[in-house]
C-alpha cells in the first residue's frame, strides 16, 4: 500500500513538474519585449537623413534583434522634421506604448527637444545627433555622433596643415549652426586662422545667393559650410556657381549620398571630417573599428542587398549596438516595461566603456553626452563623387 502511494505521488510529482516545466518554458519564450522607441525624419527638409537612418536601424536589427531571451521590438514614428512633433511622438511612445528606450532623430533641434522628454520621463536616449548636453542635463542621454566641437578642431586643423590663414562660414540659423561657428571662432583663434564671415540660412531655404555674395567679398582662402543633409549643399552650389577658387570645408552633417548627389561638380575638392564607417575599407588593419565595420557591412548587406554607402546610418546602427550591448548588462530580474528596467539600462549605457562600434570606441559618463574623442575622426575628401580617406 505505501508503496502504491508513493508511485502515485511520484507521478503526481512529475506531471506537476512537467506543467511547471512547460510553463516555464512558455515564460521563457514569450520574455517581456524590450521595447524600442524610435522617431526619425521620414518626411520634410531632412528627410534624406531619416532614410538612411532607418538603413541602419535595419541593419542593427539584421545584426542583434534579441538579448538574454528578450525580442527587441521596434515602435517607429515620423517626426516630418519637426521638433515639435519629436517632442508629442516621444511622449506618446512614453506614455502609450511603455518604451524602454528611445532612438533618434535626425535634426539636432529635434534631438534636443527629444533629450528634454528623455530626461523629464526618465526614459534612456540614444540619439545619432550632435546634442550638447552636460551635467544633470546629460544623465539621460548619449549620442553616438562626434560633437561638433570635436568635428570642428579636426577641420580646423586641416586647414592650418593647408595654409589656409582666412575663413568664412555659411551654416544653418539654428542650433546646429551655432554649435558649428562657436567651435570655428574657438578652434580657428586657437590655430591662428581668421574668420572674416558669419553667414546664417533656414534649412528651409531654397536660395543662399545673398550670404555667399557676402562671404565672396570677404576674400576668405576658404568656406566653412555648417549645413546639414541635401539643404547642407545650398552654400558649395552658391560658391561654384559665382566662381570661388578657395578651398570648401564642411562637417559630418552632410554626409550623405543624396547631399553627393546635389551638390555635383560643385563639391568637388570638400574636405570633411567623418567616423571611420564611411571609408572602411580603405582604413587599415589596426584601425580598433575595422572588425566591427566589417560586420555591419554584412548587417546591412544582408537586410538591403547592398552594401552601406553613408555615414547616418553607421551612426545609427551604433545606437542600435549601444542599446543591445547595455541592455546584455541589465540585471535578469529586472524586467522590460518597468521604471526599473529603464534606470537600470540607462545605467547600463552610461557605464559603456571601450565598446567599438562602426563611428569609433564609445566610452559614457554621467556627465555628458559623448562617447568618443577626435582620436576617431579621420579626413576625407570628396573627388569625383567618391570619398577618399586623406592621410
């Protein structure tokens, strides 16, 4: 009889465990999402930018679409290049769908506004923008861009290694345009380079004919254009068109095909600082990027069919590898939709360090946004529709 009773309870016991055990590997299989909130330019004057952005984020996915059993879902929205729009899309991705984290965008006027929610929400950023955040204003938020400042000395110091003595600019009337002059006047003083022109225009804008008439009769041996995207060409067409023979500098913000494409013949010669991504191939073997590069290429080979020929969607791609590699350190009992869960990735990000990603090494701290130095920055020149990696 007890023996009977045991067998009995043994096979109570492991029908129990079996259900258990299905049900654990049901809660396994349906781990709570990781929830990616993402908001680009999709439509209105940086639209080229969004696009391409959206390329990497495929290719970031195409690389790492999970972590620790967890799906990394994508909830995407167009912000039409509004910055207004950035701020009522991130809060509605906050306050509706319960992101983890936020993605984006393209404009820096955006990802400003986007940092502000990031920051007042309590929700991680990870932007591909320029964003100027220091201090407490920079606990929630990192970027996977150069800053300006440090894009700006790496041009500078091109120019005074070609003699230049004299410059002018002509960028955008906005936050972008201000970060880019501020870092010129700096960096410029600094190398003994004068800058004898400050000319401003909408991203709207579809004519720079008057400011590039004022910076022309200023006489500069060259032009600084802080621009951004396919409105970033208006100042080069506008100096080719009334026959300047300076040099043409600009920075990472116009690095894309469709800017290539617009400004034709007329950026032949444009010296521009940029992240390893854009000439891969022609890096050497040492380069701490190389590897990774590698493997996005095949990333995006793989989610396009083609390989990648721009810069934007290197950066983004790289906030995709921050988000995936940070969230590998979030503690296994903490689950995703959670405030929880939010800080604790946030901490995770902030604590990156020495991670290799396709635009350089990335290494956050609390206390600001960037996480790489000029050490990352190479030159490259634009000829004959082709960027080529400058010694």
């Amino acid at each position: 009889m007890f023996q009977h009773i045991n067998r009995k309870t043994a096979a109570r016991f492991v029908a129990r465990s079996l259900v258990a055990s299905l049900l654990g590997a049901g809660a396994i299989a349906h781990a709570a999402d990781i929830k990616v909130g993402v908001i680009l330019p999709l439509s209105g004057p940086v639209a080229a930018q969004g696009l391409s952005t959206v390329e990497g984020i495929k290719a970031g996915v195409q690389y790492q679409d999970s972590v620790n059993g967890h799906q990394l879902k994508i909830i995407q929205l167009d912000d039409a290049s509004n910055p207004s729009l950035t701020t009522r899309n991130a809060r509605k991705l906050i306050s509706q769908d319960n992101v983890d984290v936020l993605i984006g965008t393209s404009s820096v006027p955006g990802a400003m506004a986007l940092a502000t929610v990031s920051r007042e929400e309590k929700t991680p950023l990870v932007s591909f923008t320029p964003i100027e955040l220091k201090d407490d204003a920079a606990a929630w938020a990192v970027t996977t861009t150069q800053s300006g400042d440090t894009m700006v000395s790496a041009v500078v110091d091109a120019m005074k290694r070609n003699g230049v003595k004299t410059v002018g600019y002509i960028g955008f009337a906005d936050a972008w345009g201000d970060v880019a002059y501020a870092a010129l006047q700096r960096h410029a003083k600094e190398a003994g380079i004068e800058v004898v022109a400050n000319e401003r225009y909408a991203r709207s804008d579809n004519s720079v004919a008057a400011q590039v008439l004022k910076v022309i009769a200023a006489k500069p041996d060259a032009v600084l254009g802080g621009g951004a995207g396919t409105p970033g060409a208006l100042p080069y067409i506008g100096l080719h068109e009334r026959g300047y023979k300076g040099a043409i500098y600009g920075t990472h913000a116009i690095l894309s095909p469709e800017f290539v494409k617009l400004v034709g013949e007329a950026g032949e010669g444009l010296i521009v600082p940029t992240g390893p991504a854009l000439v891969g191939s022609q890096l050497p073997a040492d380069n701490p990027s190389k590897a990774i590069i590698d493997e996005y290429t095949k990333a995006y080979k793989a989610a396009h069919g083609e390989e990648p020929y721009d810069v934007f969607s290197a950066y983004a791609f790289d906030a995709w590898l921050v988000v995936a590699e940070a969230a590998k350190r979030v503690p296994a009992d903490i689950q995703p939709g959670t405030p929880e869960f939010r800080t604790a990735l946030r901490d995770a990000i902030k604590q990156t360090t020495k991670l290799a990603g396709t635009e350089g090494v990335f290494s956050y701290a609390p206390d600001t946004a960037y996480g790489v130095d000029k050490s990352s920055v190479v030159i490259v020149k634009l000829e004959n529709g082709h960027w080529v990696l400058q010694p």
